[in-house]
C-alpha cells in the first residue's frame, strides 16, 4: 500500500536567479517502508521534507501523506506525521522532560493522557533517568534523542527524520539509528535524510539519491548498485596523502571512476581488478608511497553517486 506518494514537486526559492531547490522529483514510499533521501549539502533534502510537512508550499506537483493532500488538506496530513527537524528546536532552560510537555501541548495532548506518554516517550529514548535536567546539559546526541522524541508523542504513522545524525558521537549514532529500525519494526513508516552513504545502506529498504534539487536515481541499493555495472570496487589505504597518485589513477586503463573519500583511503572502481592491482602497487611505488591496506568489494552508493555525477558525494 502507497503511504505517501509525491509527484513532480517544484520549488524555485526566489526566482528568476535563485536556486531551484526542488526539480520536478516524483516518488512513492510503501507502508512499513524505511525509505532514504541521499545527497550532499543543497540536493534539496530539507525542502522536500518541509513540502511533505506542509511547512512550504510547492511551486507545483503534489503529494499526498495517508492518502491526504499536502496542500489541501494540512490538517490531516500535520496529524499523521511526526517530524525530526535538521535544526534541534528545544528550549536549554527548560528540562527534557518539559521540553517534551511543551511539545506535546503544541500537538494538542494534555493532563494525564500527556504526562502517561512523556514517561514512555523518556522510557524509549533512553533519558527517563535524566529528564529533571535542564536540557542545557545535554550532550548533542541526547538533545537529538529529545528531538526524536518529541516528534513521537502523538504516536505517529509517519516519521520524517532530517539528517538526525550529523555533528553527534559514534555511540548516539548507533543508538539512534538502532532506535529507527525499532519503530519501523513496529510499524512506523521512515522518511531519512543523509549524507552518509552507510547509514543509508544500513537501514534503508529503498534509497532516493538526490542531486541539485534532482532524484537521480531510485531503488534498493543492490538495484542502485547495479547502475555502475559489472565493476569492482577496490578499496585502498596508502601510509600518505594520495592527491597525487588520485590524479594519475584516473587515467589509467581499467579505472572507471576514483573517489577519495577520507584521508588515505581511495574507492576505485574497475571491470579489471586482477590487471590493476599491480599496477597501482607499482605506481604508488615510483610515488614514494605505500599501499597498506587493499580489498575488493561491490561497488557502494558512493561509486553510485559519482557514476551519476561525476564528483564525490562528501564535500
Ligand atoms: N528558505 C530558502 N530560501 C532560499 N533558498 C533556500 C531556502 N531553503 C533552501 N534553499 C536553497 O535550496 C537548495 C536546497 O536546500 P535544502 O536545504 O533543501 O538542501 P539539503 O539537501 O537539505 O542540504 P543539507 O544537506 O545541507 O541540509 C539550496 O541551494 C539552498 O541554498
Ligand atoms: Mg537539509
């Protein structure tokens, strides 16, 4: 069954010279779906989120959440999901406890009824023993945990969560992410947004990769994954800085693309592993370095995007 279903949504911010940050992107996510929006900084991740939220009007195009317009029926739509914003919208004087009564009575819930779901919304995000805090003293991950939070009081149908996971420890990652598979598992149809390929691929049933406003590409990743065609991708680690060895392995026969994703690494991807190992072993030599560390493995979502593209998808 379709639980929202968005067709050919256009939003030009301040036209004619402004950017268009949403292009013309259709898509559907299925009930039950954990389904992710990638893509780097300005793709167009927040606007389409707002315009599913009803927070922005669209240019043109449609979209309806639980079979619910977004533009003509707001009310309905507003009722049904729940939504992480990309900025934390929490009170740092008030506690976490009464950051979420606030935001339970901006949902309408009072008396009792509220206070019984505050304690269990505290109980699932992990900060029942914290909540008489001010929220002032909250690591950036536990303010994240209270965002999510107070997107769930109403118990919505639909979640959207914005990039939930940026600027925060290894550890509040995890627990947020292991957090959205739970809801999913218990019925929450997921709306994500990244820029991390891994956390797309590791919850995601289905992944929209988005471009300058564009849904370049649209399926499950091993669907994705296929678009680079029958390559492998070798992973490498050399002991310095590659930037100019990157330069010299793009031109060399069998490379179809090369990324340079975090210091010393590299993604290559090939339709001739076996003639290019050496190869790179042999030039990475004459450039005074040292491979330390190679595999080989399926392309990624990263070779995807700069199939695509042409350019990395980190900054
Ligand atoms: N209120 C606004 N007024 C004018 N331009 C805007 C506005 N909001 C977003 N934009 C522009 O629209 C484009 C898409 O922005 P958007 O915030 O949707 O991207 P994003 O994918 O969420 O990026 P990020 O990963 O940085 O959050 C960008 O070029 C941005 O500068
Ligand atoms: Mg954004």
């Amino acid at each position: 069954m379709v639980a929202i279903e968005v067709e050919r949504l256009r939003k030009h911010f301040d036209p004619p010279k402004g950017p268009v940050a949403v292009a013309d992107v259709s898509f559907q996510i299925e009930e039950g779906e954990i389904f992710s929006l990638l893509g780097p900084n300005g793709a167009g991740k927040t606007t389409t989120i707002s315009i599913l939220s009803c927070l922005l009007r669209p240019d043109s195009g449609e979209a309806r959440v639980g079979g619910f317009s977004v533009t003509k029926e707001s009310e309905k739509v507003k009722a049904l999901i729940g939504v992480v914003p990309q900025d934390i919208a929490l009170y740092d004087d008030m506690t976490g406890r009464e950051n979420l009564l606030f935001w339970g009575r901006m949902y309408g819930m009072s008396g009792p009824t509220l206070s019984k779901r505050v304690d269990e919304v505290l109980e699932l995000i992990g900060l029942g023993d914290r909540q008489k805090d001010r929220l002032g003293k909250y690591s950036g991950g536990m303010k994240r945990r209270v965002n999510i939070g107070a997107a769930l009081l109403h118990n919505p149908r639909f979640l959207y969560l914005d990039e939930p996971t940026v600027g925060i420890d290894p550890q509040s990652r995890r627990s947020i992410l292991d957090k959205v598979k739970d809801l999913n598992a218990a019925g929450v149809t997921i709306l994500y947004t990244t820029h991390y390929m891994e956390e797309a691929q590791e919850i995601s049933h289905r992944i929209g990769i988005m471009d300058k406003g564009a849904l370049i590409a649209l399926g499950a990743q091993d669907e994705l994954v296929r678009l680079v065609g029958e390559r492998t991708r070798i992973d490498l680690t050399l002991d310095k800085d590659a930037d100019i060895l990157v330069g010299r392995w793009r031109d060399l026969p069998g490379v179809s693309s090369i990324s340079h994703p975090e210091d010393g690494r590299l993604f290559l991807s090939t339709d001739d592993a076996n003639t290019l190992m050496p190869r790179l072993f042999e030039s990475a030599r004459a450039a005074g370095a040292r491979i330390t560390e190679i595999s080989l493995a399926e392309p990624n979502l990263e070779m995807v995007f700069l199939h695509l593209t042409g350019r990395a998808l980190r900054d």
